[in-house]
C-alpha cells in the first residue's frame, strides 16, 4: 500500500478532512476536527500512524513487526503502522478503527451526524 492509498482510502471515511497544519512534509486527517491519522511524507520508510486503544496497540506491536509506538505522538495510543510490512486490509481495517475510536470520543450532537450515538 502507498501514501496516496492510505490518502485516498481515508478521504473516503465520512466527514474526513486533510490538511497540513505542521507543514508540508505532514498530513493530517480528521473526523470533526479530531486527528485520526498522520502521514509524515518525509519518512525513510513510508508510515502512517493511527491511533488505537492501548491494549489494541500493545497487542499488534507483539504479533506484527510492521507496528511500532508511533513516531513523536503519544506512544500508549499512537501506533506507526510502516506500509510495506503489513498488508493493505490491515492497514484499512486499523485506519477504520483510529477513525472510529475518535468519532466515538465526539459530542452526541456530532456523533448523531454520522449515525452514531
């Protein structure tokens, strides 16, 4: 899977956004202006980091060698996920969860425009 497939995979999330409030070399998507994945383009390998529950996190990190603590985030939820080692349903099935997990953590009132409440 490349960057610009995990780009495109989650731009199609509902309500997603993408920007680059660090600078060029990161992107930064969200789900009513909560980050669920950051996509550091400079990386020497290329990486995304999503955000799971710690022991979802701790659990990967011992049974896949292509999820590691993430890179400058909090380490207990933030999970560098590096493309070429893991296959690419895995890789969508954690950004699904990162995403889920954020809206989850969203007021009613806004969780109620996704159908989630």
């Amino acid at each position: 899977m490349s960057i610009e497939d995990v780009r495109e995979y989650a731009l199609t999330l509902p309500g997603a956004t993408e920007d680059m409030p660090y600078g060029p070399d990161w992107l930064i998507f969200r789900i009513e202006g909560k980050i669920f994945l950051h996509i550091w383009l400079e990386s020497p390998e290329p990486t995304c980091a999503v955000k799971l529950q710690p022991e979802v996190g701790q659990t990967l990190r011992e049974h896949f060698d292509g999820v590691r603590p993430a890179y400058h985030l909090n380490k207990a939820h933030w999970n560098d996920i590096y493309l070429e080692l893991i296959d690419d349903e895995l890789t969508n099935q954690w950004i699904r969860q990162s995403y889920e997990l954020v809206l989850l953590k969203l007021p009613k009132r806004l969780r109620e425009k996704y159908g989630t409440v």
